[in-house]
C-alpha cells in the first residue's frame, strides 16, 4: 500500500501543538498500514511519544540530538554534527522509500539556528519521492519552506499556561 501522491506540510508558529499534530498524522498514517518514520531534531530526551510508539508495527521515532537546550547565538559543535546526521539520516530514508510518511520534527528551529543549511532543506522538499507525505515542523520556519510546501499551518500562541508559570507536563507537554 502507498500514497496515491504526496504532498509537504509545514506546521510552524510559536503555538503549541507542532509536534503533536505531525504524530496525529503519523498516528492516522500507522493506522492506516502506511510506514511512518519521524526523526526528530535537537531532541534527545526520552519524550512520552517515543514509548507510545515503542510496539508500534508502522511508527519509528529516531533522535538526533541531545537532553540539552541549545544556543542559537553559540551551538555547540556537537548539535551541529548531530543535526547533520540527521539531515543525513533523513536523506537515506527518503531515498530508500521504505516509509510512506517521514516527519522531520523540529527541523525548522534547526534551519534557524543555522545546524542545517537552508538549501539542503529545499534540495530534501525538491527531491521527494511523488508518493511521499514529507511533514516538517518546528517554529521560524523559512519563508522559502513556507513558499514550497503544499500545506502550511501556523500555531498561534493565544493563551498557555505557561504564562502564569505552570511548568512543562509529562503526557502533556512533553
């Protein structure tokens, strides 16, 4: 089974919900006996979603990153070694065709934080299989992402908790 065609998302903004739509979509795709593979960027914190994907025949979550903030100003050599891994990673599954969902989670922040070059993100969108459904999330997405993805959605931030200093919640938040 595989997609008729594929299109690009871009879920971005500074809403909360980025991360969590692209699992709902692999979710939906998993369920419907598409292979899904979300690799995540600047991630390497055991997040709830990994386990909730653990046993799941159709999902696999792979990080490129570690439990630790990064500084957009200062980068640590090791993000960047770890974000092009990922760029690497996500190239040699797009070619091997073995998914038919690839979700690069976070991989807009990684672009802004200039881990990953910009062009090599547009070469990724320009490149893609016709069958593949390419999810790209993350805040500050590029406008040239933007500009050629099919589908762009923008989380606007209206009200959090956070705002009256609710700290992050697992299986909520993270």
């Amino acid at each position: 089974m595989s997609l008729e065609k594929g299109y690009t998302h871009v879920y971005t903004g500074a809403g909360k919900g980025k991360t969590t739509a692209a699992l709902g979509l692999g979710l939906r795709a998993a369920g419907a006996g598409f292979k899904v593979c979300m690799i995540q960027f600047m991630k390497g914190r055991r997040y709830s979603e990994l386990d909730s994907v653990e046993d799941m025949p159709n999902f696999e979550i792979i990080q490129h990153g570690r439990d630790e903030f990064v500084s957009k100003e200062n980068p640590e050599q090791i993000d960047i070694d770890l974000a092009q891994k990922g760029l690497a990673h996500a190239q040699e599954v797009i070619k091997k065709g073995k998914y038919d969902v690839v979700i690069l989670d976070e991989i807009n922040v990684a672009v802004d934080f200039k881990l990953i070059a910009l062009e090599d993100v547009i070469k990724l969108i320009n490149e893609k299989p016709e069958k593949l459904e390419l999810v790209l999330t993350g805040r500050h997405a590029h406008p040239d992402v933007v500009k050629i993805a099919d589908l762009v959605t923008e989380m606007l931030e209206i009200k959090h908790p956070y705002q009256k200093g609710v700290m992050a919640r697992k299986g909520v938040d993270f």
